[in-house]
C-alpha cells in the first residue's frame, strides 16, 4: 500500500510540475510576442512610409521568434490551431511591400488577437493534462 501511495504521489507531482512549466513557457513566449507586436505598431505609427527596410526586418525578426515558439508549441497542441501568427507575418511582408498601412494595422491586431485566444487553447486544463 505505501508503495503505490508513492507512486499515485510522485505521479501527481510530475503532472502538477509539467503543468507549471507549460503554463509558464506559454505566458512568457505569447507575452514576448506581444510586446514585439506593440514594438512594431509603434513604428508603424511613427511612420510615414511603412516600405522601409527596417519596418521589414522588424517583421522578419518577429516571424522568426514566432517560428522558434512556434517549434515548442507543436509539443502542446496541433499545429493547425496556431498557424495562423506565422500566415499573418506573411501577409504582412506583402502589405509593407504594397505600402499598405490599414492591411498592415490590421493584421498586426490580428496577431495580438490570436496570442491572447492562445493563452486559452494553451493554458492548463484537464485536456492539456491527459
């Protein structure tokens, strides 16, 4: 009996300790994300012209990071609930290089939706546990 109680434990301790870190790991990457977004709205509003090589890079830069978190979040949940940030980095390449300032804006707020609507899919629930 004590052993298995030991086990029932030391099983419950690794659920709770997975469900820490996962929690953990997906506020840190969503809240990164979102401060690079704020960070390119903020140029974006400076600007007068958004087809410059900096505002690009800016959104190379961020759909780079995306891929990186994007890698570790295939181990939580399938990947076609959180494709949608990295289609939305490349639809925001071809709106800089149209010069479109309301399609850019809008797919920036587009992306700050989907890391907010991910905090839910992702967090720690029963499902994301079993």
């Amino acid at each position: 009996m004590n052993k298995r109680f030991y086990y029932i434990l030391a099983i419950i301790i690794l659920l709770a300790g997975a469900c820490i870190c996962e929690q953990i790991m997906v506020d840190t990457y969503l809240g990164n994300m979102e401060e690079i977004v704020y960070n390119i709205i903020e140029e974006v509003e400076n600007a007068t012209d958004v087809s410059t090589p900096a505002i690009y890079n800016l959104i190379e830069d961020a759909e780079e990071t995306w891929k990186g978190y994007e890698e570790n979040f295939c181990f939580l949940v399938n990947y076609k609930d959180i494709e949608e940030i990295g289609v939305e980095f490349t639809k925001m390449k071809i709106y800089i290089l149209e010069n479109d300032v309301t399609e850019l804006k809008a797919s920036l707020a587009e992306v700050l939706y989907y890391t907010d609507s991910y905090h839910q899919i992702m967090g720690i629930t029963l499902q994301n546990i079993l």
